[in-house]
C-alpha cells in the first residue's frame, strides 16, 4: 500500500483478507477470554493482553503511519495512557527526560510524576528547536510539534538527529497532525504517538490512544506496560475507531482548508492578535511546518483583547461549540484559560475546524467578531 493516496489507503487500512459472505470489517469482538488448551502460545489468550478488533486497528493505523514499512502500533485506552506508557516504560529513577514547556496541559502532571519517580525532567519550548540544549545525558526527547495550543513547530529531524547522536531515544506527540498531515517515523522518531479521541476518529465520541514504534523491543516495552497498567481500549471502542479511519483523509482535507481559509480571514480582523497557524504563508512556524507536515492541521490561536471580549465572541458564534478537545467533525473552539495550566492571555482563543461549509462557518465566525466588538 506504500504507493496509494492517503484516502485509498484510509479506506482500506487494517482490513482483513476478504472471506466470501463475511463483512469487511468484522464487527467487534467481546471476550474477557478465549478457548484455550494446552500451552498458552496461541494469538489470542486472554482480554487484557490481545483482541482481534484490537488488532485490525493496529495494522490500519502503522499503515498509516508509516505506509510499506515494518511497524507495530499498541492502541490504548486514551491519548495519555498512550503518552505515559512511553515514558513510564523508558525511564528509572535517575534517568532523565526532556519535555515541552508549552505542550499538552496535563503534561505537567506527567512531570510531577516522574520526578517523584526520581526522574529528573528538563524542559524547554518547542520553538526555536529550543530542546537541543537540553540533550546531553537524557533517555528521552519528548517532542510536540505542532504545539498544543499554541501551534509552535520544532525541526523534527534536526532534534531526532542531535538525540541519537547523543544516544537519546525520541518520541513525537502526533495528535495534532496525525499520520495524515505528519509522519515522525519518517522523520526519524523512535515513537509516534497520538491521542486518537481528536483527529484520527473525528467524531468527540470515543476516548483512544497510540504508539507506533519501528523497533519491537519498544513495542515489547509499550505493550508490557498496557499489559500491567491495564489501560485497554473497549472492543466497542476500538471497533468504532477503525471505522472512523475511512473518512480520515475526507475530514482532514477539509479542516485544513477551511483552517487555512479561517486564518486568513482572522489576519484581516483589527481586534485579532496573536494569530497562530502553521499553514499561513506568514507564521513563524511556516518555514519548518511546510518541509516536514503534508497537511497542517485543523486548529488555529489567536488572542482578543481580554477575557470579556472572549467570551463575548463564544458566546455569539452559532456553528461552533464552546468545548474543550479538538479535531472533530463539528468545529469547537474555547476560551483556553479557564483551564489554567497553560501560558496564555485571558483572551487567547483555541479555534477547532470542523467539515461545516466554509462559507457558513467563515460568515459565523465574521458575525460573532462583529458582534464581540460591541
């Protein structure tokens, strides 16, 4: 499947050998156990451990993430089982890590337990490949580019080249992109990793994770750790998320057209500051963005003028949700403050693009600026 587009290969990634009156994509598979003589040596053995529906998801996903090659994927009950059982698999006490100071909001949670793990972590922003100072002596460079939420972009190769020289393995937080916009295999990391309750499954309905790995030992390692955490995805979960992966390349394109389109209209706006989009031929990010994504997302920052001018805007959109995630089919977009954590003006809006026509969701977003700035 290496040389197929990215929707042939959506559609068809994971699916089994046709069977003549099976369906295509067989149904979930519901099993705490399964039948089981003699030595334990089989496929399928017990729930927490393997499960059909678990592994047709795991083929269509490293097809996706790395197209003709030999990969593994693990799916996980969540994008932070998924984040944690990286880490929590790789380090012991006195080794060290190096994160993102400006990544994922509960990524300081991560920090608080690795240190009292008595891991030391460094951390430095994404920006301005900013964690290469970082390097000497780590056992892990966690990478989030782009940036959640404030859509920086690091040089992947050049950080995954500097890490292995200096005997660092690398692990890249995907979720925003997703293998459709981004590969970090390609570009040389050890582990890609993705909360799939955003993009990947698109619909805000189901909570799922991954790591895809090259080299089996880290799979072996990831995997061992699910096995003791038990943080297991849902057959029903699991099931509904490989169907998901169908439309993937149909949502993805528009997102990030109508992300593109969303921008430019927010670079005209007086009252809008701020402005963070990797696609938009004037971001910072840009440079760097269009060498190492294929697509650049569906999610676009920006600032108002404070915390009431914000929630004014919220307020009067008609097509858009006031929700936290992002990368679902219907746009969503937040005040991303209210949180704490993350190290944004009271203003600071994190705008999710959903598949509505653009011309509606443009015209609302025009409508509620006006009607904030009154």
């Amino acid at each position: 499947m290496s040389t197929m587009g990215d929707g042939t290969r959506a559609v068809r990634a994971g699916l089994p050998v046709p069977e003549q009156f099976e369906p295509p994509l067989p149904g979930p598979v519901f099993a705490a156990h399964f039948h089981l003589s003699g030595d334990p040596t089989g496929p399928y053995t017990y729930g927490r451990d393997t499960n059909p529906t678990w592994t047709h998801l795991e083929r269509a996903i490293g097809e996706l993430e790395a197209p003709g090659e030999e990969v593994e994927t693990t799916v996980f009950a969540s994008g932070m089982a998924a984040i944690t059982s990286v880490l929590l698999s790789q380090v012991r006490s006195g080794d060290a890590v190096v994160l993102p100071d400006d990544g994922y909001q509960a990524l300081p949670l991560v920090r608080e337990q690795l240190e009292a793990y008595g891991v030391e972590v460094r951390t430095a922003p994404t920006g301005g490949d900013a964690q290469l100072a970082l390097l000497e002596g780590a056992k892990v460079l966690w990478i989030e580019s782009p940036s959640n939420p404030g859509l920086d972009v690091c040089d992947i190769r050049r950080l995954v080249e500097a890490a292995h020289a200096a005997g660092v393995l690398v692990a890249v937080d995907n979720t925003l992109a997703t293998p459709i916009g981004q590969r970090p295999l390609e570009l040389g990391a050890d582990f890609s990793v993705a909360s799939d309750t955003k993009g990947m499954t698109g619909h805000g309905d189901i909570l799922f994770g991954h790591v895809t790995c090259r080299d089996p030992r880290l799979t072996a390692d990831v995997r061992r750790w699910r096995k003791i955490a038990g943080a297991i995805p849902g057959p029903m979960e699991a099931w509904l998320a490989h169907r998901s992966l169908a439309t993937l390349h149909l949502r993805i394109d528009r997102q990030c057209t109508t992300a593109l389109a969303l921008a430019e209209v927010l670079a005209k706006r007086a009252e809008v500051t701020g402005l963070r989009y990797p696609g938009l031929p004037g971001d910072p990010s840009h440079p760097v963005a269009a060498r190492q994504m294929r697509r650049f997302g569906s999610v676009v920052s920006f600032e108002l003028a404070d915390r009431e001018a914000a929630e004014r805007f919220l307020s009067a959109l008609r097509l858009v949700d006031d929700a936290t995630s992002f990368g679902g089919v219907r746009s969503t977009a937040e005040r991303r403050g209210r949180w704490g954590g993350d190290a944004v003006a009271e203003g600071f809006i994190r705008f999710s693009v959903g598949v509505e026509d653009s011309e509606d969701l443009l015209a609302d977003v025009e409508q509620a600026l006006n009607a904030a700035a009154r």
